[in-house]
C-alpha cells in the first residue's frame, strides 16, 4: 500500500501522538491524524486508520485518557488528552529519540 | 508497573469486550464523518467525500483486526473460540458428551473417594492446633511392644527437657459417675497432669480447668467432664459446677466442662488430676509440646536421650526397655507410605486410568468421525497446534465436567462408606469431609486424566493427512494406526481390571462359608451387657466372685428356663493370649509359642449359646473350689496340643504371657467344646475355658437368652444389676449378632469396598470392550457386507466378530496376570496359600472375562449379522 521510504518509522507514530496532545491539548482521532499528516508536510503518507491501534497502547500504558466530546462541527468524537505520565514519557522518549538519531547521524556520517 | 497496568486494562478488556468494539466502531464511524466533512468543505460531493474518507483511513476491517489484537489477550480470546466451539460440538453429540462425562465421572469420583479416605486417615493430622509440633513418647520392649511409662520416669524426664512447652501424661480409662443422686454413668475418662489442658491447648466452656494446685496429692478432688456428659447428665444446666459427686467411689466436685473432642485424643468425657490416681502409674500416655523456638528434630533427639539415660540409670524397672518418641501425628493416624495406603492409591488410580482408556477410546472413535472437519480446518490454514489446541479445550471441558460428576461420586461414596462404619468403631480424629486437599487432587487427577485420555487421540488426529482424508471420504484415514491405539487402550485397561479381578476372587474364596466359623449357633436372640466393677468397691477376688454370683443367681430367676452366663470375653470379642503347659510334655517349642485363648466362664456357658459339648461336660457350681481345678478346651486346643490323645482328663496349665496375673495351677480338662470364632479373620484357635470363680475379671458380660424384645431384656439385666450395686452402671448393651457386626466392621467394609472397585473396574471395562467392538463392527461393514453378498453365513460372521474380541481380552488376560504378579510382588499377600496369582484365582478370573465377551459382544454382533449386503457396499 504505501512506498516503503514514506511507511511510518516503528515506534515513532506513539511519540508523534504524544507529541501532538502535548502540544495541543484534547484531539479526537482524526484531529490528532490531521495534525501528525501536516507536520510531515506530504513527507508521510499515513493510514488514518493506523492511529487507532496507537491510541488504545497509550491509553492501555496510562499515558493518555480519553472522554466523548463533541467536535467543532458538532460531530460526537472520542477527545483524547496527555496524562501527566504521559508527559513524562514524552520527555524520556524524545531524549531517548534524539539520542538515537544522533547516534545513526554519526554513523551514517562516518562511513561517508 | 506499566506492564501490570497494561495487563489490568487487556483483562478488562477481555470483561467487556462487547463494549469495546462498540466503541471502536462508533469511533471509526466519527473518523469518517469527520474526513468527509473535510472533503465536502474541499468540494466533494457527499458520495465522493465519503470514499476518499475511506480511502484516506485504510482498511478497515484490517485495523479493527490489529486493534482486537492490541486489545484484551488474544491466546485467552481464542481459547475463550476454542472453549465455545467445543461446548457445541459436544451438545450436538450428547451421547458422546453424556457417555464420556459419566465414565470418566465415576473414575475421577472413585479416586477421590479413596483420596477422601487416605487423607482422612493420614494426612489431615489431629484436631489439634499445629498438631505437627506435640510429640508422642513411650518405650518399646524387647519384643516390639508399646508400654507407657511409669510415673517416676515421667517426673524425671518432664524435670529435665528444655525444648519443650511442657510435657504432660495421662492414664485414659472409664470412670463412674455417680453420687449426686442421678444413676451412675460410665463414662470413658482420663486422669491427667495439670498442664495436660493448656498444652492442647484446651480451653473449658464454663468454669476452669486443673491448676498446679489441684494436681498435688492431698488436693481436695475435683472433676471436669466433657460437653456430651454435661448435656446428657445435667441437660447443660450451669448449676453442675460445683456439684459433689463420686468418680469411682471417690468424692470430687465438678469444676469445669470442657468442649468435646479435647482429648489428648481420646474420647474421655470425665477427667480427674492424676495425683487422683497416685503416684504408682505404669502406664502413663506421655506427649509434649515442642517450645516455639526448638526444632521438632532437635526436641526428639533431646527427649530420647533423657528417656536413654534413665534405662540406664534404673536397670531394674526399666529394663530392655527403649524409649520411642514420634510425632503425634505419626502415632495416631497411618501414614501415606504404609503398604495398605499404597495399595489403596494404586488401586484409587487403576480405577481412574480404565476410566481415562475408555474415554481415551471415544474420542478416537470421533476423531475418526470428525477426521473431515479436522483436515478441511487443517486445507484452510488451521495450523497444527492450533487444532490439537482445540481438541485439547474439548478434553478440558469433558474433563471439567467429569471432575464434577465426581465429586457427586465421591461425596456419596464416603456418605456410604461412612454409614458402614458403626459411629464409635472409629477414632473421632478421622475426618472425612472435604478440605483443600480433597480439592487440589479431584483437580489434579481431573486434569492428568486430560492428558492420557486426550491428548493422545488429539495428536493422533491432528496428524491427518489432509489429502488422503479428503479424497477417500474420510474412511480409512490412518485407520490401522488407530485400531492399534484403540486396542493398546483396551488390553490395558483390562489388564488392570484382571488385577481387582484377581483380588475379587481372592475376597470370595477367603469368605466362602466353611471358613467362617462365627455362626454355628443361633445368637440372634442372645443379649448381652458389660458392667465394670470398680476395684474400689470390688477389691480382690472374693467380692467379685461373690458379686458374679449373686448377679447370676438374679439373671436366673428373669430368664426361666433358658440359661444365663456371664463371661469374661464374648464370642467374636478376642481374649487373653496365655501360654499353656500341658502335663507329661515338652514346654514350648523353640521355634512358636504354645499359646491358647484364655477365657473364664460360669457354668451353662454352652447352654446359654445353645451349644453342645462334643466330649464331656459343662462346668459346674463346685468347678473352680479348691480341689475342683477343670477346665473345657475346644476341639482346635485338642487338635493342636493334643494330637490321638485322650483329651478328657489331660491336666494343663496356664501362664497368661502377660505377667501381672500369676497364671493357673493345674486344670483338668474335663470338656470340649465345639470351635466359637472368638478373633475375626482367623482360623479356629485354641481356647481354655476356666471357670469365672478363680479368676474373676473386673469387667464382665453378661449373657442372656430371651425371645423378648431387646430393650426390655436390657431394662431387666439394669434392674438386676442395680438392685445389687445402685452405683454400677451397665454399659454396651446389645445382641450378640450386633457385637459381632460391630467388631467386624473393619472385615465387612474393606471387603464391600473392595466388592465395589472390582465392580466399577470391570463394569467399566465391559463397557470398553463393547465400544470398541461396536465401532469396529460399524468400520467393517463394508467387507461384511461383501463377505455376506459372497455367501458367509450369519454364524461365520459372528464368528469372526468373537475371533478378534477373544484375541483382544486374551492379551488383557496375559498382560493382567504380569500386572497382578508384579502387584503381588510390591504388596504381599497376606495368605500365602489363596492369593490373587495363585492358579485357582487367575482361572476364576479368565472365566469372569468370558462372561465380559458374552456381555460385551451380544449386542455388536447382531448388529453384524444384520448387515444388510446391499446397503453396506452402496454406502461406499
């Protein structure tokens, strides 16, 4: 389905969502989708659907917690918000994602 | 901790699973509407909104797939499929399902019955608090006896422990209560040390238990009874306490009730301090309990050591006499290890494994049947394990539902079991109702039975060859490799029914009515009645002589014409072992003691039983008086000791083995009387009977023959004996057939249990035999069928059907008879001469199992010769 270069990294799509809570507060589903597909600006090309799965993890782990609302349009939806430990996890996962990147970085450099 | 909070929230989940996948979808369905809402904004029309929405979102079913997966526990999800489908499949086969439940019911149940009974009697320990820290001492004589011990040892060894709480003594024996107006009861009691109690520890329902100060001698007498005796004597009435009574003639008041079952166990209801009984006890019952911070071990060694050195010390009292310390638990129940309780989990698990081949062989008959589904699951992609999973979910619920049904099985069991029993033939520590243990082995069984009865046939039918099932119509799918399957599980359990079998026939020959010699005479209408005569009252011979015979002389006049006795030992009841000497021969062999069954008698013994001497005479009136020395010997003495001799006049004399009584001077035999069983499971013994004036015992029976109801000859030997000693209770009052029921109980209902495992075996293994005949005729009807269209007749083909169960059960037969030798190797039999391997048993056996064809094959074979030609071939 999708092109192997555009596939969502492993383990990447929870710290986007995570990322995407913590910066805007409750989203439904489809909001946090939105928002995770114009960060990448066209670089990603996400299956909506793939978010879902994502979701109940975090919500299982007790870093996220959702409640029904009601959308902008007046649609009913699941809003889901970052728990405190949530925001924790954030902070470990993007040292730990940094870390990592800059690591591959080196490497990567090094045999150039 | 995340992982646990995961684990939480995939259980709930799994609880309300209905719930999550409405809101997965009601959160698809808002994802969606949202999309198109978007497109709509961006100009799509509706339709097209709404597929670029799914477009956009993916597949859907795939991400509820994933989504399922990372919700609740998927392996128990799919057992939950397995557990469901399997519950169908079974309802739609009920026969199969009911048939297989109930056998492997009643093989679970009888296992857990005799679990019920073993743990009973050996694992529950006594109802005494940490019953595994109060240890047990005694000393063992030189000859393998149990003695207790003396006060003084006693004294000296409880003065110089150290790992102990306390060690406390007592000296069980029955009591009379009497002397506060109310007649006198005969109560089992107990004289013991102060601390006795509180080392239980026991505490009183009202009023107190024995202090130091009451345990000294001098100490004004007090009492404590039991809550039965208090119910039953003083109606539970408070104002007991306090009351003056007399406990064997002395006077006590009663200071306390304690709880029943407090004994030390012992079923006393009356108990006195043992500076009642003075200091010259020699025979006290000693147990301690362990201080909290001592091992059991180290307490023991210590113990046996004190015990040791006062042997040494005091050679003279305590002479080859070694001391033995145990745990309580040890010296008062039988231990799993024992060669009876081995026997009997041997025989607990035979019961349960026929059961388990049986059912074992069910389900290979519907794997059979079911070999289509299996292989198309198995074409579609049902992978290996997934398939014997599911067979095995089918095994668990059959088995599930088996531990139920056996459990119904046991609980009745032991409810008849327990019925059998005389309700004070058993020590009150021996609890048969169900604990925690009773439960992990019906689990633990019920769940190893899965594992022989289905995991076997489940691997056998998840190797299916798909190809071959599916192309020949799934007829003879790995049909040979099954039949030897089923046929390994039928010898099998035949051979462990030939093994009960053995021990049946065993059973039978042992009670075949010649060697049961207890019923020569009529005794049905023959009463009897015990009274103890307290030596307080009755000190020495002459007072109890005179008591006997006055109390006769007042039988006589009640019973008319019909004779009344008393004895010292009732027919059925045992007796004194004595050594005997007869007059003119060598004392006895080096090699076996000369020992007869000493028996003291009044005159009319025989004529009260209604019995007649084969030689000589009855005593008489004068038997007994100095110079009147005689004595009546049975024909088994006069077949042992006096071999083509005159019996009559022959002089004897008795030593009784136990030392306290002194023995006789010589007897002249002037009787013989015909043999009276007086011990279960033995031959006719030698018996001397002495006439009851020289030696009168302090306890007596009383002999009555009447054709009045019971109770009413009861009342009137209460009359008489009260009319002489208001004091003297009387006590076991019964008809001899009541005695003799009462001591056998033990030979009656091993044997009836016995009579009942051989039954479920070799019902059970009946029911194999036929079901495997069954099936194979039904898988051969077409070569029956073919067989008869080329003109077999009815009888060949009957013939042919008996032909392959006699090879069958002749291979059960002869892996039976191994099995029964190798059970009679791990467990000797007790008479060397009918045993279970023996010839004559192994024949009675092989024609029990012909009786099992006939029984098995009648229905099969007609079916087989019903067969009708055209229909079995066209069936193809």
């Amino acid at each position: 389905m999708n092109s192997p270069d555009s596939e969502v990294p492993y383990g990447t799509l929870d710290l986007m969502v995570l990322k995407t809570l913590a910066g805007m507060g409750p989203l439904h589903g489809y909001g946090i989708a939105r928002r995770i597909e114009q960060a990448a600006a066209g670089a990603l090309a996400l299956n909506q659907g793939t978010i879902y799965p994502a979701l109940l993890r975090l919500e299982q782990k007790g870093w996220i917690k959702s409640d029904w609302g009601t959308s902008d349009n007046n649609r009913r939806a699941r809003f889901y918000a970052i728990t405190a430990a949530g925001r924790r996890q954030l902070t470990k996962e993007a040292k730990l994602w940094e870390r990592t990147v800059s690591m591959v970085n080196r490497l990567l450099e090094d045999r150039s | 901790m995340t992982g646990i909070r995961v684990l939480i929230s995939r259980v709930l989940d799994l609880l309300f699973s209905s719930r999550r996948e409405r809101r997965l979808e009601e959160e698809i369905t808002s994802h969606l509407d949202l999309l198109a809402d978007q497109y709509m904004a961006d100009g799509m029309t509706p339709l097209q909104a709404r597929q670029a929405a799914r477009r956009a979102f993916g597949g859907v079913e795939q991400m509820k797939e994933h989504y399922r997966n990372q919700r609740g526990l998927p392996l128990v999800d799919a057992l939950r499929q397995d557990f469901r489908f399997a519950m169908r499949l079974l309802n739609r086969n009920r026969g199969f399902a009911l048939t297989a439940v109930l056998v492997l019911g009643v093989g679970i149940g009888v296992n857990n019955m005799l679990f019920t009974i073993l743990n009973a009697h050996t694992l529950r320990g006594l109802p005494i608090p940490s019953s595994d820290r109060v240890v047990w001492l005694s000393t063992i004589d030189d000859r393998g006896r149990e003695h207790g011990l003396s006060f003084n040892d006693y004294e000296a060894i409880s003065g110089a422990v150290q790992h102990y709480t306390g060690i406390a003594a007592f000296e069980a024996g029955p009591m009379v209560l009497a002397g506060d107006g109310r007649s006198a009861d005969r109560l089992d009691g107990a004289y013991v040390t102060a601390n006795a109690f509180d080392l239980i520890p026991a505490t009183p329902l009202i009023g107190r238990s024995f202090t130091a100060q009451d345990d000294t001698p001098g100490a004004a007498a007090v009492a404590v009874l039991g809550k039965t005796a208090w119910e039953t004597r003083y109606s539970s009435d408070r104002s007991a306490l306090g009351r003056a009574v007399t406990v064997n003639g002395v006077p006590a008041t009663l200071i306390g009730v304690m709880p029943d079952r407090s004994g030390f166990p012992g079923t006393a209801q009356i108990w006195m301090p043992l500076s009642a009984r003075g200091r010259d006890a020699r025979a006290l019952q000693v147990f301690g309990r362990v201080a909290a911070d001592a091992r059991v071990d180290q307490a023991v060694t210590e113990v046996a050591g004190i015990a040791d050195r006062l042997a040494s010390e005091r050679p003279d009292t305590n002479r080859n006499a070694r001391a033995r310390v145990v745990p309580i638990n040890d010296r008062f129940l039988g231990r799993a290890s024992d060669g009876v309780w081995r026997a009997f989990i041997t025989v607990g698990f035979i019961v349960v494994l026929i059961s388990c081949a049986n059912v074992a062989n069910l389900m290979l008959d519907r794997s059979l049947l079911r070999a289509r589904e299996l292989a198309i699951r198995a074409s579609v992609g049902g992978s290996r394990t997934r398939l014997l999973r599911q067979l095995l979910v089918e095994g668990v619920v059959i088995a599930t539902f088996g531990a139920g049904v056996g459990l119904l099985v046991a609980v009745g069991g032991i409810r008849v079991f327990r019925r059998a029993i005389p309700s004070d033939a058993l020590p009150y520590w021996f609890d048969y109702s169900i604990d925690w243990r009773v439960l992990a082995a019906l689990i633990a069984v019920s769940a190893a039975t899965v594992l022989v009865f289905a995991l076997v046939p489940a691997i056998q039918a998840s190797r299916t060859d798909v190809v071959t099932v599916l192309k020949e119509e799934g007829r003879s799918g790995g049909t040979a490799r099954r039949r030897i399957l089923a046929t390994t599980f039928l010898v099998a359990q035949l051979a462990l029914a030939v093994v009960l079998l053995a021990h049946l026939a065993v059973n039978v020959r042992l009670s075949r009515p010649g060697l049961a010699t207890d019923t020569i005479f009529d005794d049905r209408e023959i009463v009897t009645a015990q009274i103890a005569l307290p030596p307080g009252a009755y000190p020495g011979h002459v007072p109890l002589s005179a008591f006997y015979e006055a109390l006769l002389a007042r039988m006589h006049a009640v019973s008319g014409q019909t004779p009344a006795a008393v004895t010292s030992t009732l027919p059925a009841s045992g007796g004194d072992p004595a050594e005997v000497v007869i007059e003119g021969k060598r004392g006895p062999d080096k090699d076996g003691e000369q020992t007869a069954l000493a028996i003291a008698i009044t005159p009319a013994y025989f004529r009260a039983l209604d019995l007649s001497l084969l030689q000589g005479r009855e005593l008489h009136d004068r038997d007994g008086n100095p110079g009147q020395e005689n004595a009546i010997v049975n024909q088994a003495f006069a077949d042992k000791f006096l071999t083509g001799a005159t019996v009559l006049g022959q002089r004897i004399q008795l030593g009784t083995s136990d030392a306290r009584s002194g023995g006789t001077g010589w007897l002249t035999i002037v009787g013989v009387a015909p043999d009276i069983r007086q011990r279960r499971g033995r031959a006719s013994e030698p018996v001397v009977y002495t006439p009851l004036r020289s030696n009168p015992p302090a306890t007596g029976a009383l002999i009555l023959r009447s054709s009045m109801n019971t109770a009413a000859v009861v009342l009137m030997l209460r009359q008489q004996v009260q009319a002489l000693d208001p004091d003297l209770p009387i006590f076991r009052a019964r008809t001899l057939p009541q005695v003799r029921a009462d001591l056998d109980w033990n030979g009656r209902v091993s044997s009836r249990l016995f009579l009942f495992l051989s039954f479920i075996a070799v019902a059970l293994a009946t029911f194999g035999l036929y079901a495997v005949t069954t099936h194979a005729v039904s898988q051969d009807r077409h070569e029956i069928g073919i067989r008869m269209a080329l003109g077999a007749r009815t009888h060949q083909i009957i013939g042919r059907v008996l032909r392959r169960l006699l090879v069958q059960v002749s291979f059960g037969f002869g892996a039976g008879v191994v099995c029964t030798l190798l059970w009679e190797r791990t467990f000797p039999p007790g008479d060397p001469n009918i045993h279970a391997g023996d010839p004559v048993s192994l024949t009675l056996v092989a024609l029990a199992l012909l009786g099992l064809i006939a029984i098995a094959a009648a229905v099969p074979s007609r079916r087989a010769s019903r067969v009708d030609p055209l229909l079995a071939i066209r069936a193809e």
